[in-house]
C-alpha cells in the first residue's frame, strides 16, 4: 500500500515540467538510482525481539537510548546524561563490537591515554629541568608540544570516563540478568530452530525481568518451524507462573500462523519512470545491479537490523552504500509491548494486569 502511493506521487511529480530530476541539468543525466525496499514489521520479527550483545544495540535496549542521548547513574551518585552520535569517536568506531570487546577496547585507550600523559609529563618536565640557556628553541618547541596537546588529552579522557561509566552500568545489567545467557540461548534457537524444553523452561524460571522471559519465550515461538500445543501451553503456564503477560506472546502465535515467506519472485517492484504493467506493478523483476539502497522498515526498526546491513553492505564488492530507515526505533521491550496491545485488541489475554510485562 505504502509502495504504490509513493510510486503514484513519483509518477505524478515526474509529469511536471520542473520536477526534482530534471531541475538539477547534467546531475539527471548521470544519477544512478538506488533502489528502496520496503518492508512490514511482520517480516523477520525476531530482529525486533531478539537480545543482542553488540554495544549500540545494548545501550539502545538497556539503557534507553533515545535521540542520540541517555542518562545513566554516575560513580559519585545522581545521574550523568551522554550525546552518543557521530561526534564520539569512540561510539561510532567501537558501536557493532560485542559488549566484551567493547570493555578491552576502553581499558586499551585508557591505558594509552596514561602512556601519553606520561610522554607530555616526561619531555614539558625536562624542557624546563635541563634548560642551560644554549638551546632555546629546542626547548620552547617540546614545551609547545606539551601545551598544544593537552586539550586532545583532555578530551580523550572524557570519552574513555563516558564510555567506562556506560560500560559499568551495563555489566550491572548484565549480570543481574544473566543477559548474556540470553543472548546465547536465542542465537542457539536461530540457528537449530529451537531448544531443548526443560532448558527453555529453566530460563523463563531464572535471572532476568518479566520482558527478559516474555521476549525469549516468543523467539523461541518464532524460531521453531513446528511446535505442538503441550509446548505452547508449558511455555505459557511458565509465563504465567512469572506473572508476564501473555497477550503479547498469543499475538505472536496468531501472526505466525498465517505468517507468508515469499521468495524475491513474489515481491512487488515499482518504477516510476516505467509504464505500468496490468497487474500495477511496473516491472516483474529488479534491474539491478544496485551501487545504493534505502531498507525502509515500516512499524518500527532496531540497531540489529541496523548493524546487519551496515555489515552487509561492507562485506560487498565493491563496498556498497545502505541507507536504513524505520518510522520509529523500537527496543524490544517497546516492541512487545506493542505486540502486547495488539494482543489484548484481539481479545487475547489472561488475568495478569497489563502492566506486569512492563516492569
């Protein structure tokens, strides 16, 4: 739906005398397209769901990111609020590294950061020290040095003090929950399609938040290709027993069962500029190859699917460009919760309060 109205607009403005592509003169003519894929949140929801243990991805979902800022508690007491966008090298060198990586990588740069304070100690001290008169401009240019490099130190140190407090936080997090443990179980259930039941029912019993339990229980749902009614309704009563909220957990099994997997072949191309084919459709197959592309991902995105096509586009060769947009960043609390509403809108529900699968 969203496709087609956008391909009509296209078509519409491209009648216009003055349109964007032909204002710009020889820019038109030597434009290569990109092509935009559009996509509903019901294709691959576990990338909605799943825990992950690269750093943006932990930051977004434990701590709340939200509009490139967070507050997080700060080592001498009340609360520290961060910028984490492009201006902080370090967030974005270091953002797709996973969370053990990420702590080697801040105790590397600190360790650094004191070899260098050193170095701007050893030769601005000395400058002074050995000063005999005979070698003025030598000296001046080491204490130049010294003076000209303090202010890089110094923000250096408030990066690698930012990150170090972040990084602090989250391990909190991540032991209380034994989020790691999570993290490896949902990987095992992509990849084997599915877990043993009594090591699913020992985790949704353990460490961790009702969330925690009720987005393993539904990846595990979604993960496996065939699950039989006694499986379903031991996962739930565990749930249960936890006082989560199940809504969220049956709106799952409902779109899952009627969920389609269509190959490449059976998705819907537009282009604009081409005439329209009988079935409203342009064309019946891309005409690639494509250098750029835009992932639109319409009822909500993640810094998963995020750093999967921004590996995916490096990996390429040549190395491609992917623009990734969504209509909003969701972490996956806020996604079930949303799937949570839309359960209780089925009628989908049990005695527990709603507001159990938001604590």
């Amino acid at each position: 739906m969203v496709a087609s109205a956008l391909d009509q607009k296209l078509r519409d403005h491209l009648l216009s005398k003055n349109n964007l592509f032909s204002e710009g003169g020889s820019f038109a003519s030597s434009f290569q397209r990109p092509i935009l894929c559009i996509f509903d949140r019901n294709f691959e929801l576990s990338a909605a769901i799943q825990h992950d243990f690269r750093y943006r991805p932990l930051v977004h979902d434990i701590l709340g990111l939200k509009l490139n800022r967070l507050s997080v508690p700060g080592e001498k007491g009340g609360m520290k609020s961060y910028e984490l966008d492009s201006s902080d090298p370090f967030w974005t060198a270091n953002g797709s590294l996973e969370f053990p990586e990420v702590a080697v990588e801040i105790e590397s740069q600190l360790n650094t950061y004191k070899k260098d304070v050193d170095e701007v100690n050893r030769t601005g001290g000395n400058a002074g020290a050995d000063f005999d008169g005979t070698d003025l401009i030598g000296n001046t240019k080491h204490l130049m040095n010294a003076v000209n490099s303090l202010p890089e130190l110094t923000e250096r140190k408030q990066v690698i003090d930012k990150h170090t407090n972040i990084a602090t936080v989250l391990l909190g997090q991540i032991k209380e929950r034994s989020l790691d443990a999570y993290v490896k179980k949902e990987n095992d259930m992509m990849d084997r399609g599915g877990i043993d039941r009594n090591e699913l029912l020992a985790v949704l019993k353990g460490k961790g938040t009702k969330m925690d339990k009720l987005r393993f229980a539904i990846t595990y749902i979604i993960s496996s290709e065939t699950i039989n009614p006694a499986e379903a309704e031991a996962v739930e009563a565990a749930l249960i027993e936890s006082e989560v909220d199940t809504s969220a957990f049956q709106a799952v099994d409902a779109l899952m069962e009627g969920k389609p997997n269509p190959e490449i072949d059976s998705y819907l191309v537009f282009d604009p500029p081409a005439p329209k084919s009988s079935s409203g459709s342009s064309s019946s197959h891309l005409k690639g190859p494509f250098k750029e592309a835009i992932v639109f991902m319409i009822g909500g995105g993640n810094y998963v699917e995020y750093g999967s096509l921004q590996d995916l586009a490096k990996h390429q060769q040549p190395v491609k460009n992917v623009i990734y947009g969504t209509t909003e960043i969701l972490t996956g609390m806020e996604f079930v919760e949303q799937l949570s509403q839309l359960g209780h809108k089925m009628g989908l529900s049990n005695p527990v309060a709603t507001s159990s699968a938001t604590h």
